[in-house]
C-alpha cells in the first residue's frame, strides 16, 4: 500500500504518520503545507504522478471556524480547491481518496444523530467550504471516501482539551456552553479509522465509497466535556485544582460564526461496513499529561 498524506502536520495527519511509520506493508509520503501547497494544482499532480500512491489520505484543512468568515477566498481554496485536486489526481492514477470533513456541514437543529443521508444545511464559510470540498471529491473521484467528524482533539494542534487545560491553570471559575451537543472525538482514533479503511480498499475488499460519519460517544455537551477533563486531570494529578465551572448559553458566548447545536454523528454506517466502531473519547484522555506538553 503506497499513501500519501496531506497536512501530515495537523491533528489528524500526525496521528496517521505515526501509525503508519512501521507498518511493513505501506509506503509512506507525508506533506505538510511546505512540502504540498494542494491549492496549487501543478504541485498536486508532479506530487501524485512522481510518487504513484494506491491511496491518498487528506488531512489538510483550513478549520479556523471564525477566521473562516473573513478568510472567505483562503478558506475554499485549501477546502475545496485542494480535494478537487487532490482527488482529480488520484482519478488520473487510479488511487482512492480518504478525505476528511466536518459536522459542520449540517444545520445543526436536527433532533436525535445526524445520519449521512440527512440534508446539509452549513451555517457560516467553514462549513459552506468543506461541503464545497465533499461534492468537489465526489465529482472529482470514482474511488472516494468522505469522513465527517466533530469535536476533534489529540496531542497535537491546537483542542478544546489543551485549551481548557491552558486556561485552567491561570483562572479559578470558567464560563462553558452547555446547549451544543456533540461527541468528542481523539485524533488518533479517526487516523485508526481511515487507515482501516485504507487497508481494506489496498487488499480489494468490496467498498462501498461514499460519505461516513465518525465521532465519540457518549454525546456531551461542551460543559459535560470540560467537566470531565478537569476531573480526570485530577485524577491523574495533571491538575492540582478544578476551576469552578458554569454552564452558560451559546447565546452568552458571542463568536463570528454560528456553531451547530447538534453535532451528535451517528457512526452506524461506518460500523456496518468496516466494524469500525464510534471513539472512546474517555479512554482517549487517560494520557491527559500529555495534552499539557
């Protein structure tokens, strides 16, 4: 198996070249934005035509959600432009693409988990750019796996749990939403995911390409999250105190783009066609020292 990996730097992409780094049967290419600009068509294609991969994985991703609405011409050209070359590329050398996208896709006001055939509806740039990228691989590539995910955290990057960790260590009380909904979900985890998948295309299984869903369980609102960050640091004597934390509303907390209420996935799908089942987010933060490093 020959894989090359875009945005090999990010939250995702670490997690995979990891993973991947002494597995004996793949051989590896990963690209960060310096080695790859993918908004830059040529590159894409001399990368992919030199290189000849079976499947190539996209991690890179522009996901400043608020920077998104004033970067309106940045933000399509790395979450749109790039996938369409991307996957226009591996068309041409009959790889698959894994390409990774986001909840953000949806409304978010549905009741109950969002399934992949629901009606996307994205509220701000962000979103409106990555469903630009989804429907752009598709069109672009026979072989296509779309991966929606939500809540993403890890060791690398910038997360909500390295956030809250930052922030807890100066302040004594921290004001946290509590009416969006969704499930966390460990960058090391969706690299597990895609490269399960990856594997099972390389060896000629039967795949059905399409879009999936990949996300944590339980489902918990951001204050439920932060919650249980503190009091597993605690426990594991990261933190020597617990901030006192409120729930707040979305409408107390101003941002420059909207946020989903409902960002709950359902990973049926996925754990039908691949038995690949939904992040154990909890188990996820049992190394959480190394969130603070």
């Amino acid at each position: 198996m020959r894989v090359l990996i875009t945005g090999c730097n990010g939250q995702v992409g670490c997690c995979i070249v990891e993973q991947l780094t002494n597995d004996a049967d793949t051989t590896i290419l990963a690209l960060d934005r310096d080695s790859l600009d993918i908004t830059d068509q040529h590159a894409v294609n001399a990368a992919v035509e030199e290189f000849q991969p079976s499947i190539i994985i996209n991690a890179a991703a522009h996901t400043a959600v608020d920077k998104a609405e004033d970067e309106i011409e940045l933000s399509y050209a790395i979450n749109r432009d790039g996938p369409k070359y991307l996957a226009q590329a591996a068309q041409e050398v009959g790889a698959a693409i894994l390409h990774i996208s986001t909840d953000y896709v949806f409304e978010g006001n549905k009741v109950g988990e969002y399934v992949e055939s629901d009606i996307t509806n994205p509220q701000g740039v962000y979103g409106e750019s990555k469903l630009a990228g989804e429907i752009a691989v598709v069109e672009a590539c026979d072989k296509h796996i779309i991966l929606r995910t939500a809540w993403v955290f890890g060791e690398n990057g910038n997360n909500f749990v390295k956030t809250m960790l930052r922030i807890a260590a100066t302040r004594d009380a921290l004001s946290i939403v509590g009416d969006q909904f969704g499930g966390p979900t460990y960058a090391g985890d969706i690299a597990n995911a895609l490269i399960k998948i990856a594997k099972s295309v390389a060896q000629g299984d039967t795949v059905e390409y399409g879009v999936y869903h990949y996300s944590g369980l339980p489902h918990v609102s951001w204050y439920e999250f932060a919650e249980t960050i503190f009091d597993t640091a605690l426990e594991q004597g990261v933190a020597k105190r617990k901030p006192l934390l409120t729930s707040i509303t979305t409408e107390q907390y101003y941002t420059p783009a909207k946020r989903p209420s409902n960002s709950r996935l359902s990973t049926e799908k996925i754990n039908n066609a691949f038995l690949i089942e939904a992040c154990d987010w909890k188990t996820a933060l049992n190394n959480i020292q190394a969130y603070t490093e």
